[in-house]
C-alpha cells in the first residue's frame, strides 16, 4: 500500500508519472485516466465583430502593413488566431507600395475591399481590382503591390491549424490549390446564374460557393477551408441553423443588417470581421432597402471530411 493518502476521487488525482523511468523516453510518460482527462476547459469562441481593424486599415494615415483579427488571448490560444483554426488580417498597402507576406498555412483566401494592383506567388502574377477574390497557395513569399490609391485586401489563412500541430508550410509547388483568381464581374455573373434559377427552403441561404480545379470534389477552396458569398435581399432573414465549423465573416455591404445568435442580436458595421462561433444557433437578417453581402469562410472542409458537420435547422427565439 502506498504511503500517502489517496484522493477520494480519480478526478482528484494528479498527472502521473513512471515510477523508476529507466530511460528518458519512459521518464516523458504521463497517465490520465477518465476523471482527470476530459476536463480541460477552454473559453469558448466568442460571437464578436472586429470594427477598429477596419477602420485603421481604411484610415489614409495607416501605413502598408498586417493588422490581425488576433483574439488569442481570449481564445488562451499560444499563437494568434481569430478562430481555433482559422486567422483574419487586413491587409494595407499604401499607393504604389509593397507587402510582403510568408504565412505558414497551406493558402490563403483574398479579397479586394479597396483599391487595385498585384500579386506576386511564385512566378504568377494576379492582377486584382475592388471585389475580386483570389486564393494563393501556401508555400511561398507572396508580394502585394498597389497601383495609385491605396488599397486594402482581407486575407485569410489557416496559420492556426497549423500551428496547433507546430507544422511548417508546404513546400513550393505541393500546397493543395494553385493560385485561383475570380474577377468581381464574375462573381457578379456567377450570382446571376443562382438567382435566375432560384433554390429551394434546403438551402439556409442563397450563396455562391467558390472552390477551383484542385478542389472541385469537395467544392472547398482549400481542404479546410469553404468560401462562400451570401446575399440577403431586403426583409429577409436566413432560416437559424446551426453547425460544427466557425464561420470569420466579412460584410461587405449591409445597411441595417444584424446577425441572431443565440437568440442575441449582433449588428454589422461596414466591412468588419464577424465570428459566429460553432455550435451557436444563427442567422443573418436584412432589415434596410438594399441587397445585403457577405464573404463567409468556414473551416468547414475539417468537419466535413471527419464526417462531423452536424448542420441543423432549428427554431431561435426573437433577438433582443
Ligand atoms: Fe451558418
């Protein structure tokens, strides 16, 4: 029998460790066991808008630079992160100068709020205006450069995912996508496509859904990431739902638009960063005269492949 007085409880016991380790790998074992193990908690993920990230990154005395959408620290996440998996940037490149960035994520998801010029990814080079959306693969250095106004460009990575796993960037050319372009008109016209067609009440919203050649069977733009543009006419209100991934939104026009989360309403403003956090019932309303539109990137392609979306319907009570 041991000397010491054992706790009532296994819960209540300590991380274990060998005895007499006889090896420095048998002196790295630790033991849980099933009181003890599953109770870490971790702050969940806040339903939140980053407004002030916006507004200095359109601000003509901000410099060319990142800012991040970096909730880490409420998150008690050890790198940035503005979800668990996924992390949100604006990036500023003041007229006629240069951003370099070199993220360690397998891609990154672009899109144009102000502004036009280049990119530079290995040795292709996207000509990008206001409204078009692009997807670089990781792997490489990437350099922005802006034409004669400043411009300002959402960027949108895994760093997160990869960091949890302490993983590098894939090596030049073996990143899960190629470097994918969609032009504004396009976009536009691929809208057009949908709504001349119409859907029906199995669909939570009307979106356009952007993935590429690489990633055409699981219509995501990067394997972890889906990318979709939604639009809310006037007086619609999406049918609440819920699922297991987080969605980082950008609202890209919305007078008078709110999100219900949780029965709580979150009102947009101009171009800010929107979390809706996993799990939480939601949905997005239009009350102003005009069309509503927002880029919504999912970590979706995870839950998806590990066959655990839980995409619902469910009924929410009125916001307040
Ligand atoms: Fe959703």
């Amino acid at each position: 029998m041991p000397d010491t007085v054992l706790p009532k409880s296994i819960g209540d016991l300590p991380a274990q460790a060998p005895a007499n380790p006889e090896s420095e790998a048998q002196s790295r074992a630790r033991f849980f066991n099933t009181g003890n193990a599953f109770n870490v908690i971790l702050p969940p993920v806040p339903d939140m808008a980053f407004t002030e990230e916006p507004t200095q990154a359109l601000s003509s005395q901000t410099p060319t630079g990142l800012i991040a959408c970096d909730i880490s620290d409420q998150l008690e996440c050890p790198f940035p992160a503005t979800s668990p998996f996924v992390l949100a940037y604006y990036g500023k490149i003041k007229a006629g100068e240069t951003l370099n960035t070199d993220f360690v994520s397998t891609g990154v998801i672009g899109y144009v709020i102000q502004g036009s010029g280049s990119v530079v990814c290995g040795d292709e080079t996207v000509n990008w205006g206001q409204g078009d959306l692009f997807v670089l693969p990781g792997g490489y250095a990437h350099t922005y450069t802006a034409n004669s106004e400043d411009a300002v460009v959402w960027l949108v990575t895994n760093e997160p995912q990869l960091s949890f796993e302490n993983l590098q960037a894939p090596a030049p050319g073996t990143a899960p996508t190629g470097v994918v372009h969609y032009s504004a008109a396009e976009i536009d016209r691929q809208i057009g496509i949908i709504d001349s067609v119409g859907r029906d009440e199995s669909s939570p919203g009307s979106a356009l859904i952007f993935s590429s050649d690489s990633n055409e069977a699981s219509r995501n733009a990067l394997p972890t990431l889906t990318v979709a543009m939604n639009y809310l006419p006037p007086g619609i209100t999406q049918r609440p739902h819920r699922h297991n991934s987080v969605a980082v939104s950008l609202v890209i026009k919305g007078e008078n638009c709110f999100s219900t989360i949780d029965g709580k309403r979150k009102d947009w403003a101009p171009w800010c960063t929107t979390i809706t956090p996993p799990v939480s019932i939601h949905s997005h309303s239009n009350h102003g005269d005009e069309q509503a539109m927002f880029l919504i990137i999912q970590d979706g392609g995870l839950y998806y492949h590990g066959r655990t979306m839980g995409f619902e319907f469910l009924e929410q009570p009125e916001p307040k």
